[in-house]
C-alpha cells in the first residue's frame, strides 16, 4: 500500500468506527477513545467526525484532593442513578503523577459492581507521550461520549485548580469533596474553591472535625461576592454510601438551576474556551520545543548570554517562530 492508499484505508476505517459509536456501541466508543489517548493524527480526525454530533449530555466534574474519597462517592453515585434508571458515563482523569500512579485500579474495583451494567460506561484516561496532554484530549472524550449518547457525564479527577485540569471546572456541574480537617489549608485555596465549587461534599463525616468544616464552608460562602447561586453543602460517609442520595439530588438541583438559567451556555461556552486554550497551547509548546533544537535557537541564546539581545526581545523572537507555519 502506497502512503496516499493507507491514509485513505485510515480515514475510512475512523469514519466506520464513528458510524459504529453514533450508533451506540461501546466497543467503538472504547477504542475511540484509545485512540484518542494515544494518537494526535487520530485525535484531529475525530475531532471532525465528532464535532457535529451531540451537545446534549450533561457534565458533572467531581474532584478533590488524592485519597478524599471520590471514586467511592462515583461508585455510590452510579448506584443511585441506576436505581432510577439512569444512564451515566464516568471518565476518571489519571493526571500519572507519581503521587496517584495506581489509583486507576482502586477506582475499577471500587466502580466494578456499576459497570458491570450496561447502563454505565466507565474509562480511566491519563496523558500520553505520543497524544495530547489532558486538557487536549479530556475536552475530545467527552464530546465522544456525549455523541455516542450517553446523558450524563461524570468526570472524576485528583486536585483543584491544576492548570492542566481546569478543564474539569468547566463542568455543567462542579462537585468538590473534601474532608473533615481542611480548615487547615491556605486562604488562597480556600478562595479558589469557591470559585469552582457548586455543591461541597464533605466525605468521611465518620472522623472528627466534620461539623467545624461545614462552619468554615458556611463562613466562606457567606464572604464571598454573592451570586445567583450558592453552593450546596453534603455530609457524605461515601464508603457506607451515606448522602449519596443527597449528592445526588444536590446535582439535579444545580442542573434544574443551570437549565433554567443562562448559566449552562456561559458554562459551555468556558468549555469550550479551555478546551481551544489547551489545544492551542500545546501547538505553541511543541513547536517552540522543536524551535529549542535548531542552531537559530542556539545563536539566539548566545547573543542572551553576551547581552547583545534583551531577554523580550528574544522571548518575541521565540513567539514569533512558534506561530509561524
Ligand atoms: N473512613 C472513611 N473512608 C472512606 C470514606 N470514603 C472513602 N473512604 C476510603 O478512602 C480511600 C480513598 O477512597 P477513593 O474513593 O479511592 O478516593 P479518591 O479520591 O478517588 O482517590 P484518588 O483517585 O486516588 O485521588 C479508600 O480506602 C476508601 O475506602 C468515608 O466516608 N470514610
Ligand atoms: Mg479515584
């Protein structure tokens, strides 16, 4: 096969499998997403096969701090929305830092009992070499999931207000789970949550300090810049699945309040914003990196070191190559 007939092969054969996803099957929505993972090409084409399809599942990002509980929360969510014959997708985030390389399995066994449902569908993803960081591929899964018809969409991932991450906080619904103790943590995070934040859940009540967390929340809440909407606070013990059903409820709440605002599209519309800034980005940084390996970059940085250039105007020459086609 010559490269011009194997190109073609490709395409046909992305075409096919995202027949085969619109369609509802789950293999091919699997292996999309694989694909997506692992292949930047691959990840261009559907991109455009996907982007007329869908714009109708709802978000919901779950995060938190590593350990605070929120796959088991996933879990018991998954349950109860199941009870109600729900249809739920969940896409847990594995940013493969060192600190929560291994979480993928805990968070299968602890999903297992709900995916074995084929009412759910549940996909860990992490970044890859060959792919797009995260926040390039998270925003591309989603829209897969949501075209391949499933209602709704939790994302699970570790942290708040990690850059690469963000992506999550632009979730229709953003639920953020900490623990009993947190009154410890700096003011600046604290001030970020709130930002981010539609409903706090407090998971692990069974331990000390739960009741001290929620008059911090409180306090919070009540000295920040009032808004149409203030967070909802759930006491949650997620591993005897107690205020899971609160948690849940909570959520439909917000989305009856976003559906019935012009929120949800400000929110979309912030999607979409993150999802373009991490595409974009990531196009800079490659093709500064590959600019960082010529002898133009190795000229430029003697004339920085001689202090015959200025560090900006260097910078703007860095800039300037990047963009260039
Ligand atoms: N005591 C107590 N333990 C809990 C509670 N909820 C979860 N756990 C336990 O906390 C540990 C971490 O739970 P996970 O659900 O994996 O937490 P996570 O936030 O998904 O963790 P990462 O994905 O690794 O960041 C597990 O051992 C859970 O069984 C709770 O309400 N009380
Ligand atoms: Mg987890």
């Amino acid at each position: 096969m010559n490269e011009t007939t194997s190109a073609r092969a490709h395409a046909a054969d992305a075409a096919a499998l995202t027949a085969r996803l619109l369609n509802g099957d789950r293999a091919a929505l699997a292996r999309v997403v694989t694909r997506l993972e692992r292949d930047a090409q691959a990840a261009r084409e559907f991109d455009a096969l996907l982007a007329p399809h869908g714009g109708r599942a709802y978000t919901v990002g779950i995060t938190g701090a590593p350990g605070a509980g929120k796959s088991t929360l996933v879990g018991g969510l998954l349950s109860t929305a199941l009870a109600q014959n729900q249809r739920v997708a969940v896409l847990a985030l594995d940013p493969v830092s060192p600190l929560t390389h291994g979480a993928i399995l805990g968070d299968r066994l602890r999903m297992e009992a709900a995916a074995a449902d084929d009412r759910v569908f549940v996909r860990s993803m992490s970044a890859d070499a060959h792919g797009g960081g995260l926040s390039v591929i998270t925003p591309l899964a989603i829209r897969a999931l949501d075209a391949a018809g499933w209602p709704w969409i939790v994302v699970e991932t570790v942290g708040v207000g990690q850059t690469e991450l963000d992506i999550v906080e632009a979730a229709a619904t953003t639920v953020v789970v900490l623990n009993p103790g947190w009154g410890d943590e700096v003011q600046s995070v604290k001030a970020g949550l709130m930002e981010v934040a539609d409903i706090f859940v407090i998971n692990k009540c069974d331990r000390d300090g739960a009741a001290q967390t929620r008059g911090d929340l409180e306090r919070l809440i009540g000295q920040s810049k009032p808004a149409r909407w203030t967070p909802l606070i759930i006491d949650t013990i997620a591993n005897q699945g107690r205020g899971i059903a609160e948690l849940w409820q909570a959520i439909g709440t917000h989305r009856r309040f976003q559906e019935s605002s012009n929120l949800l599209l400000e929110r979309r519309k912030r999607f979409l914003v993150l999802a373009l800034r991490g595409l974009a980005q990531q196009a800079v940084n490659q093709r500064m990196e590959r600019f960082s390996a010529s002898p133009e970059f190795a000229a430029m940085l003697g004339r920085l070191a001689s202090g015959d250039e200025s560090l900006h105007e260097a910078a703007a020459q860095l800039l300037a190559q990047a963009l260039k086609d």
